[in-house]
C-alpha cells in the first residue's frame, strides 16, 4: 500500500503518547506506555501475538474507549478536548472482522446507517450508497441482504460503510481474519485503491504477514508495548 504522497509533504494526522489501558481493576495491562505517530495518508499496520493490546490501540486511536494513562492527539489536539462521537462519527471509519452487517436490511440500505448521524437528505444517502457499493464491485448486489452475499461481498459492503460520511481515517480490526486467500488479496487490493483515490490513513490489525507487508509501515507489539516499526 505506498503511499503517493511526495517526501516530506506528509503531515501529522495521529500521535500517541505514553498510553496505558488497565481492566478488571488494574489486573490486566493491555497497553503500556505505547507512543506512535502516524502521518496523513500513511498505511500502518500493527502486528503482534493474541493479547498483545492491538486491538485495545486501535479503539483508543479510534475514540471508542479511553486511556487508563497519556493521551490520543488528532491534529494535534487531544481526542479529551474534543466531541468523541463527532470524531467518531466523521473522522473514523471502522471495519471489523465480524462485518456487523444488520441482517434485515439490504446492502444499500446497509452502508447508509453512519450517514444518519451527519445532514444528508435521503436522497443523498441513497445515491451516496449506491456509489460506494459500485465502488467496491457490489453494484449488481446493492439489493441483496447479507445473507445472501458471500463472506468476501459482506466485507465489501462493510468497508463501503466504513467510507460513508467521508472519513480522514480508516481503522480496521482484522479485516481479512475470516477471508480465505482469495478473497485476502482482493480486499488488500481493494484498500489500498481506496485509501489513495481518497487519501486515506489507514491503521489495519493484522495478523496476516500479507496484509502487514503491503502496509507502508509495520508496528510489532508485544505484552502491551511496541517492539519496533
């Protein structure tokens, strides 16, 4: 997934600082002291054994919970000064191994869902929809429910919901985790498209040594801390 942008043009978009994350009253430590920086349009993944604390990271990066100890920064400015579910709603983008596909609605009205938080008229949605689905090959499927889509299509139509309200950034736990090779090498294709048609930064658990090597950087981390980029 190389980036496009032209050396030295980059800029910050993440940066972690000294983040600790303690459960079940301080017994177990999934993260600690963990400091990164990520550059805009930037494809990083973060690799590392079960329990490691990635995707305990990628929630913290993503707003969805909150540091026992330091602090998140998004442009430079703390997600704690920020509104958290503004910051979620239309800077995020996640995409989960599971899908969380709603099973009675249809592949369009599926990757309308995150556009009810933001001003689009139904119209805007709809047609909205339509065009992220082409754009991930699912157009002769925009009709169809999750049921009746292979677990590759189902993907796809999670990373079109994933791109919804325009995100600045994707995160991604594990997104090819139930895919089987195939269908691994055209969701990898299919990001990385993406993520430079849009200039997209992308943070992408991983446990898949070809998912990490198409990456633009490799974070390893090990018992709550990173071993080396």
């Amino acid at each position: 997934m190389s980036s496009q942008s032209e050396p030295g043009a980059s800029s910050e978009i993440l940066r972690a600082e000294g983040l600790v994350k303690h459960y079940s009253d301080g017994n177990v430590k999934a993260l600690q002291g963990v400091s990164l920086k990520i550059e805009v349009a930037e494809s990083v993944a973060i690799t590392g054994p079960s329990g490691c604390g990635k995707s305990t990271l990628l929630h913290l990066l993503g707003g969805l919970d909150r540091p026992t100890e330091g602090e998140v920064f998004y442009r430079a400015k703390p997600l704690a000064q920020l509104d958290i579910d503004q910051y979620r709603a239309r800077e995020i983008g996640f995409v989960f191994q599971a899908f969380h596909l709603m099973p009675t609605l249809t592949t369009v009205e599926n990757v309308q869902i995150p556009m009810f938080e933001a001003p689009w008229t139904r119209r805007e949605r709809v047609e909205r929809a339509q065009q992220l689905v082409a754009e991930v090959g699912l157009a002769h499927r925009q009709n169809h429910r999750p049921s009746q889509l292979s677990i590759g299509e189902r993907q796809r139509v999670a990373i079109a919901r994933a791109l919804a309200n325009e995100p600045s950034l994707l995160l991604a736990d594990e997104p090819t985790g139930n895919l089987d090779s195939t269908n691994q090498e055209e969701i990898i294709h299919l990001l990385d498209q993406l993520r430079q048609d849009r200039r997209l930064t992308m943070v992408i658990v991983t446990h898949s040594h070809e998912v990490a090597q198409a990456a633009d950087r490799r974070i390893a981390m090990k018992d709550g801390r990173v071993q080396g980029t």
